[in-house]
C-alpha cells in the first residue's frame, strides 16, 4: 500500500470553499454573516435543513453564496436524506493536497474545488437513545454515517481542511480568521482536528455501546420479518 508523504504545506490557509451541513443549527446566524463579512468571496456548499436555514438567515445575499451540494455534485439527495454528501467530488475537495499535482489534476478534471473547512455536528443519537420509549428502528435512523466520514477526511487533512465540529468554537474560529486575514492557521487547524477525532470516537462509542446491550428478540418485536 503506498502513502502520500507530505513535505510542504501552507500554515496559512486561504479559505474560499466552506462545506456546512449540521444537525445542531445553533450558532449559524452568528458563524456565516461573520464568515462572509471576514471573506466576501466564500462559497457555501449546505444541505438540506441546513442549506434552508442557511438561506433564511442571508435572504438576498444567498444567491452567489450559497450552493446545494446536489446541484455541485450532480447527485440529488435520496429519499429521508439517506445519501447526501458520499460523493466522490466531495471527498476529493477534502483529501487533496495543495502541492500534490495529480491531486491538483483530479480536482481540474471532475470539476471539484479544494473544501477548506468543513462545519459538521452529527445526528443527535446519544439524546435520541436516552430518551425514554426508544425503539430501536428510531436509534438506528439517528446513526449518522456522511457526517463521520466529512469530519474524518477534513480532520485527517488538517494540514489544509478545517474541521468544525462545535458552535461553541465558531466565535474562536471567525477571531483567528480576522486576525489572519481570512485564512485558518495551522495552529487552528491541529487543534480542531484533534478534537473533531475525539467527537467521532466518542460517537462511535455511544453506538457500541447501545448495540452491545440489544438482543435478536429486540429486533424481532421492532420490525416485521420476512423470511422470503
């Protein structure tokens, strides 16, 4: 198996492509008037429930803003959001290097933009799970799979993605932009990283450890088999 080595980066980075898709939307009307006031420019790619309160809080300025991330990748979303932002456009924006030329040629070809931050919180299963009366059909819809897997790929490319996974880091975050002239530091980065990694296990763990203490005759009372 071969291994792209990094030997040069950027520790500032300028940010122009923001993917934003959260399930806590608290914060937005703060982080995305103050992203667009630091970077006029930006370039919002949202989905869903997020894309719609997104629009509501920039109302006219939405228009050259903000994408849908099905009209970027060509892919509409499935039916009840199964399948929103598993694409290969997508993955690409994340995992490209800056100074790999054929990472560079993959974006020119497929069309992709290099994301530079990703803000992503995850379905609400912890809180879903320890609300009396559960099901277990209703904590399996709440296990989030697209958004693990964006916060991984940014936090793994710390050396050029932002990964934002807390509001209460979004006033941090616009402060280190300002400050830096509108691109994330390396210093900011690392940090987030370390903590998106930590945000994942710990989901991931809740999951286990729910699925560990269901039987087969919990499923069986949840949902009608057929064995044909």
């Amino acid at each position: 198996m071969s291994i792209n080595i990094v030997s040069r980066i950027d520790r500032s980075v300028p940010l122009r492509h923001a993917l934003v898709s959260v399930s806590d939307k608290s914060g937005l009307d703060q982080l995305i008037p103050g992203l667009l006031a630091v970077i006029p420019g930006l370039r919002i790619y949202s989905t869903g429930g997020t894309f719609a309160r997104i629009q509501e809080i920039l109302g006219t300025r939405a228009e050259g803003v903000l994408t849908q991330v099905s009209d970027y990748t060509g892919q509409p979303e499935t039916q009840g959001g199964l399948v929103k932002t598993l694409d290969f456009k997508i993955y690409l924006g994340l995992l490209t290097e800056t100074y790999n030329a054929a990472h560079q040629a993959d974006l020119e070809r497929t069309a992709a933009v290099p994301i530079d931050m990703v803000v992503v919180n995850l379905y609400p299963f912890e809180q879903t799970v320890a609300a009396a009366g559960t099901t277990l059909e209703q904590a399996r819809g709440n296990i989030d799979i697209g958004g693990p897997c964006m916060i991984r790929a940014a936090a793994k490319n710390f050396i050029r993605v932002a990964s934002v996974v807390d509001p209460a880091d979004y006033p941090m975050i616009l402060d280190v932009l300002k400050t830096n002239g509108g691109a994330t530091t390396l210093a900011l980065r690392l940090a987030l990283a370390k903590k998106a990694f930590a945000h994942t296990a710990r989901y991931d763990q809740a999951i286990a450890a729910y699925l560990q203490q269901r039987t087969v005759e919990e499923a069986d009372a949840c949902y009608l088999a057929s064995d044909q």
